[in-house]
C-alpha cells in the first residue's frame, strides 16, 4: 500500500491549517513602541485556541493592547470564527464589534523568500488568511478617554480584554481584579 500522500488536492486539505514555520517567522515581525501610554516595546504574545492559526496579541507590559492578529492556511475567510473567538475573551463581549474587525491576506512575495517557497508547496487553494482586530482609544459618551487593556493572568482561558482609562499605567483586570502586566523596570 502506498504511504499518505502529500500530492495535491487530497482529503487531507479540505479544511484550514497550520502555517509552515517559514511563514509563522514572517508574520512575527519585531512591533514598535507602546503609543500615546508608556513608550515601552510592544511585545506580541502567543495564543492557542481550537483554531489551527497563528495567534498574536500586541500589548505593552502595562497591558495596553495595540492589535491581536490571527492568520491560518485557509479557503476561507476566518474573520467569522475569530470575532467568536474574541468576544469569548472580551469583557464585555460586545467590546469586539464587526466593523473592527479587518480580514487580510497575505501573499508569499510580502512574506520573504523562505516563506513564498513553503507556500508553492500547499495543496491548490489555500492561502494565508487572516484577521486583524484593532480597537483605538477613544473618547466614551461621557468625553472621558478610554482605550483597550489585556490582561495575561489567565493562562488556561487566555487573555481577558477590556476598556479603561486612557491614562491609566496599569488598570485592573474585571475578572480577577488584579492589575495587568507587571511592567518591568528598564
Ligand atoms: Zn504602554
Ligand atoms: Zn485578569
């Protein structure tokens, strides 16, 4: 009997997968600094879900979330599934909106030469697709300034994502009431 095949178009690729590590080097690329709250680096944090993707979770070490991106091999859009997702990890829930969500693809050329040659290896038809969730600060009903915090306590049900005080260094979580990130001295 012939060993599995790894030709194209088998059972094997009906449904989204892991992105070769060629490609998941690419996507993390090195973030700037925190903007308009501490100026330290920014830092993307991993996160495994049931979704074979690529999670990347863009806060300072004061908590302040800058973006969470999401990408997989894919037929299809997982704009969808990730909004799930994310309000499954937003208090509240209604904190992730859909016109805040963003669907992206990307293409071996932009990804570098390593990653362009893993990609003409994947069965026909998928691609690297993905979804970028990214909420600034802005100024709430009563003119008070607010922007989006993580919070990083919760390893087993990942990140907890929330509203406070713009200014605020380092606001409390509303699951576990405890501060976000240490910030570490420089
Ligand atoms: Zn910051
Ligand atoms: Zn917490």
């Amino acid at each position: 009997m012939a060993p599995r095949s790894r030709e194209r178009g088998t059972a094997m690729s009906a449904g989204p997968r892991r992105l070769p590590t060629s490609v998941i080097a690419a996507l993390r690329t090195s973030a700037p600094r925190c903007y308009r709250h501490c100026d330290r680096p920014i830092r993307a944090r991993v996160l495994r879900t049931s979704l074979p993707g690529l999670w990347q979770i863009y806060a300072c070490p004061g908590g302040a979330l800058s973006v969470v991106s999401f990408f997989e091999l894919s037929r299809r859009d997982p704009t969808p599934e990730v909004g799930r997702a994310l309000r499954g990890m937003a208090r509240p829930s209604g904190l992730v909106r859909a016109h805040d969500l963003r669907s992206a693809r990307r293409h071996g050329p932009e990804l570098g030469p390593r990653a362009e040659r893993a990609l003409a290896r994947v069965p026909r038809g998928l691609e690297v697709r993905g979804t970028y969730w990214r909420l600034y600060p802005f100024r709430d009903a009563r003119g008070v300034d607010r922007r989006p915090f993580a919070c990083f306590r919760h390893p087993r049900r990942g990140p907890v994502f929330f509203i406070d005080l713009a200014g605020a260094e380092r606001p409390a979580c509303p699951e576990c009431r405890r501060p976000g990130t240490r910030i570490r001295r420089a």
